[in-house]
C-alpha cells in the first residue's frame, strides 16, 4: 500500500506515493546548493522524479522557465500533480520523454540545467522495474547525460549534478569531453568520522579554479551540523 501522506517543505508539498524514487537527502542538498547568482531565465531539471528539484528552484529563483523531464508514467503525472498544486505553477512545466528524444526535439537552450541521475550499479538491480529505472544508471549512462546537458547548455549556462564521489573524477573527465569544467565542488559526508559519500558539482563552459568546499549533515544521530541547517532551513519545516 502505497504512502498517500505528502512530504511537506515550508512553502510546498510533494506527493510521492506512485514515484519510485521517494524525496531524499541527496536532491534537497543539490536543490538548496546551486548558485543562482547569475539568475537563471531558464532551468531544465532532467529526470525530475516527483519534482522536488524544479520545485526547490522555482522557490528560490526568478526563473520564468522552470522545465522538468522524466520518463517514468507515475513519477511524470505525479511530478504535474505536485507542479500544478504549487504556488509557482505558471512557472513550471514537466515533458513525459526519454533525454534522447528531448536533447533531439527540444530547439532551446537553458541557463540552468540541474540533474539527480540513477548511478547504482548492475549488481544491485531488483525484482521492481519502476525503482530500477530511477535508480539505475543504464537507465541515463553518465556519458548521455552530459552529452545531452552540453547540448541544452546556454553559453554561460550551469550544469549541475549530484553523484557518489567515487565517480567524480571519472563524471569530471566525460564533461571535459564536452566542453564543460567544474567551477564549484561540494564534498558531503554523513558524519564527521565518515568518508565523502557525495560529490555536488556545478560546471560551465569556462575553465576556472575550482571552488571546493565540504559539508557534514550529522554530528551525530538526527543532530545536524549548523552548516547542514543553514543550507537546508529555507525548506525543511523543522530546522
């Protein structure tokens, strides 16, 4: 039986009961850590899931183009669901199709691409197709995502991604390929004795020194780091 309770932020509610990705840490850090300084006209979030990203974004931003993208039936209709029921509906727009079909059809280009991608391994496939999709990087391979995010990119436009830190120098040498260089790195772990579980990372089509920086979400059970609040407290009720 599906969990028909909504997951609720400060300023919206997500539904997340037909998606198969629920809303997670890893979506909110990237939603909450991305720069908007050169304030975006237009942002793309590939593989939207139920949505929180663009969701988070249109919060934050001015954007007057806020697209999503996801090929999953339940998740792409409950993504809709969740955008029409915001306060920034007008603002807000999901497209039901794979990254191939929407890199060859779409004609525009985006200020702001940001993207959560599947990177589980082969290995740990399950007997749940739908989650597998979501989860699973064959599903959007590192090497057609930023393939498909150079293509989309405004000229002075950011391409942001949240991956495990194992694949951050592999992800970083795909996106050279194509013309994009990391400009800003956030190095995420668990706890303050815990290894970098997570790479944040925005590029652009200008090589410059790489800003790096590091954030730690626990001190210890469900005690969170005063940098972890600050990031976060915009949207989550109860920091």
């Amino acid at each position: 039986m599906p969990n028909a309770t909504p997951f609720k932020f400060k300023e919206f509610s997500v539904n997340q009961s037909n998606s198969a990705m629920k809303i997670g840490t890893d979506a909110v850090l990237l939603g909450a850590w991305v720069s908007l300084k050169q304030q975006p006209f237009s942002i793309l979030d590939i593989g939207a899931g139920t949505g929180v990203l663009a969701l988070m974004l249109a919060q934050r931003s001015s954007a007057e183009v806020i697209d999503a993208l996801e090929i999953d039936a339940p998740a792409y209709e409950e993504c809709v669901e969740n955008f029409e029921h915001s306060p920034w509906g007008d603002r807000l727009f999901c497209y039901h199709a794979t990254l191939e079909e929407f890199s060859e059809e779409i004609d525009d280009v985006y200020d702001m691409i940001v993207c959560n991608p599947p990177f589980y391994a082969e290995t740990y496939k399950t007997d749940n197709s739908q989650r597998d999709l979501a989860r699973f990087q064959d599903a959007m391979p590192f090497e057609h995502l930023v393939e498909s995010a150079a293509k989309l990119l405004s000229e002075q436009g950011s391409f942001s991604v949240v991956i495990p830190h194992k694949e951050e120098t592999h992800f970083s040498t795909l996106a050279k390929a194509h013309g994009l260089y990391p400009n800003a790195i956030l190095h995420v772990k668990g706890h303050p004795e815990a290894p970098v579980k997570r790479s944040l990372i925005t590029y652009s089509r200008k090589p410059s020194e790489t800003a790096y920086s590091s954030l730690t979400i626990e001190l210890e059970r469900h005690v969170y780091t005063e940098d972890y609040i600050n990031l976060t407290k915009a949207f989550y009720i109860n920091m």
